[in-house]
C-alpha cells in the first residue's frame, strides 16, 4: 500500500495540475491513471508525460494525455476501447449490445478457468469499470456513453448515393457492420450502392440495423452470403415479416428481433439455428404459420428474451438446460400459464434472471378459470 504524506500530495497535485494547463479532463485522466501505481512507476508516467506534452502546445495537451493513457492500456482494454469508435457521438452504448459485438468478433473471451470462469457479460462489464476507472469512459446506469468497423448513418445518403471505400477489397476485410437510422431517412426507397448487396463483405461476423424502416426499402441483398455471422439486430428497426433466410447462418450465436411498433411475422425457422446462444424477440410476435414457433435443438441458449406462450411452443422450454436468462409473456391461456409457471419453478435453481408478464388474464370467467382455482 502507498502512503503519501499530505505535504507530497500539495507538490504533486500543483505538479500535476502545471503540466496539464488547468485542463479538467486531462487533469482527472492523469490524477486516475496515477491512482494504482507506485512511486517508481508514477514518477516514471510523469517524466513521460512532461515529455509528450513538450513535443507539442498545451492546446493539444488534451490529445497527447489521452494518446498517452491509450498507450498504457493492456492489449485486452485496446481494442475494447477502439470498438466504441463508430457508434453516435453521445449516445448510450447498450452493454449486452456492446458485449455480443465484441465477442462476436473473438475480441472479448470469458475470463478465469473451471468454477471461476467468468460469463461473457462479466468479462464485458469488468473491461468496462477498468475503463471507466482511467476515464476513458463513462458509465451510467450500465450504460457506456461513448463513443466504433463500418458505421453508416442513412440519413446522410440520398438514393443510390454511394459509399466511397479505399479499394475494392476493403469490403471483404469488414468484421463488423454498424447501420443507423432512427427512422430519419424513412422516405428513401434504396440502400447506398455499396451496400445494397452484402455479398462482397465476406468476412462479416456483426451485422446491426439500428432504427431502420424496412417498409420502404427491403432487405439488403445477399445477406444470406453471409456464412461467418456470429451476430445479426434488428433493435429499433420497423419490420413486418422477417424471411426464411433468418435461419441460414450457420454460425449465428446472437440474434436480435427487437422491432419497433409492428405485430411483427416470424417463420418457424429457428429451431435450425443450432448454435444460437442469445435470442431476443420482439414485444409483439405470432408466427407466419398455424403452428407455433419451435425452439428444440436450440441446446446452447443461454438468454431467451420476450418468450411468448401463444406464439411458441411452450414445452420446448424445458429441454434448454443452457438458459441463465429467461423472460416470458403469457395472454393467459390457462394451459400455456400454467406450463410456463412449472417450467420457470423448476429452472429456478439454474437461472440468473427470469420473469412472467401476464396479459390479458380474467380468472373470473369460466372460459378463463385459474389453473389453480381447484386448488382453493
């Protein structure tokens, strides 16, 4: 443990507080960054911060501290860091969103080994409070505001406009493709030329709609190219009917279908998608047939999100002894209630998070009456 005597502490703040100019942020950048370390190595990070901040004004002090706390992060928080580039200035990051990327891209790995072996989301939510710690980011309420792979805001492009790259293979090298829309450019009837078809971006692993209006352009062509797609949203867009090609990833481990304000078609597909591991679906669903929609097979799901009992077959629950994360819906089918009741008791012991909104549910017809009326 350091101990500082309050003497040293005067010098070494009006130390610190001179050679960032007054400068808040690298100020309190500099003052975390010393926090942990030992004598030898804060003298050691103040000569060389004396000497970064020499090659160049104070005007750019501000540049200089943070390449120089960028420089002494360790190779795991580096490409963390550098992910949250693209996305919006100022917007919140979504740490389940920002986790399934980085792991989508083998950029995040649970952490310890055996009993110890952390979780994705741990590992995620630890690289972030190291972060946070040396102010690289800030966190709210699990939250990442901050601010990166291919990011396209829509609103930007009129129809057909293209999307200059650096040379014809830059697509082919692409892992991650982040596009934004928040409904701005809805009137719009086309994709950007150079991502109308995705067939040429190979070696995709992420691919995110964020806010798009599928009513008035279609899918982009090609997506079912896609054969290295680990993670694939639909958060936030308007889409009716999702195509059978959903099913045709044979590495997909995420899948997203968190629509906005639709009653939203979804084919019986699923259940091929072996090696999902998270599964969101939206508030509102039915299948695009009569039957159900079926999960079996799904042995490796670990998150299933808005589960509804009137439009999936609730007795495939039971058979995904992987799940840590469940929530369901249920419109008050008696059978259905009281199948996804038994279901969630005897998980119980097994899941992290689970819980049961109830719709639409009248006990006091007889049409309707409680599973457990004969009980009382």
């Amino acid at each position: 443990m350091l101990l500082v005597s309050a003497p040293e502490l005067q010098t070494l703040g009006k130390t610190i507080s001179e050679l960032c100019g007054g400068l808040p942020l690298i100020t309190s950048i500099l003052g975390h960054s010393l926090k942990t370390v030992d004598v030898a190595a804060r003298d050691q990070l103040l000569h060389e911060l004396d000497y970064y901040l020499t090659r160049t004004q104070i005007s750019n002090g501000e540049t200089q501290v943070l390449e120089l706390s960028y420089n002494r992060l360790s190779h795991e928080l580096k490409p963390c860091l550098l992910y949250m580039g693209p996305f919006p200035e100022g917007q919140d990051i979504q740490v389940d969103k920002l986790c399934m990327l980085l792991a989508a891209e083998d950029l995040l790995l649970p952490e310890g080994s055996g009993r110890r072996k952390t979780t994705l989301m741990e590992s995620v939510r630890n690289t972030l409070e190291k972060l946070a710690l040396k102010r690289l980011v800030e966190v709210q309420e699990d939250k990442v505001s901050v601010t990166r792979t291919l990011a396209i805001y829509l609103s930007k492009y009129g129809d057909g406009d293209a999307i200059r790259f650096r040379s014809h293979d830059t697509r082919k090298k692409i892992r991650s493709l982040l596009i934004f829309d928040a409904y701005e450019s809805h009137k719009k009837s086309t994709w950007p030329s150079e991502i109308n078809d995705l067939k040429e971006f190979s070696s995709l692993r992420a691919l995110d709609f964020d806010g798009v209006d599928f009513r008035a352009r279609k899918l982009p062509r090609g997506m079912d190219k896609l054969v290295m797609l680990r993670y694939l949203s639909f958060r936030g867009c308007c889409l009716e009917t999702f195509p059978p090609s959903i099913s045709k990833f044979p590495c997909l481990e995420t899948l997203d279908l968190r629509v906005k304000d639709c009653n939203t078609a979804i084919p019986d597909v699923l259940s091929n998608m072996k090696r999902l591991r998270h599964l969101f679906f939206p508030i509102m669903y039915q299948s695009d047939s009569s039957n159900k929609l079926k999960l079996l097979g799904l042995e490796r799901l670990e998150i299933l999100v808005n589960f509804d009992t009137g439009a999936c077959n609730v007795d495939d629950v039971s058979q995904l002894n992987n799940l840590q994360v469940l929530t369901a819906i249920s419109d008050g089918n008696p059978k259905d209630l009281e199948a996804i009741i038994n279901c969630l008791d005897k998980k119980a012991a097994n899941l992290h998070h689970s819980s049961l909104n109830i719709r639409n549910f009248d006990c006091y017809t007889r049409e309707r009456e409680s599973p457990y009326s004969e009980e009382c």
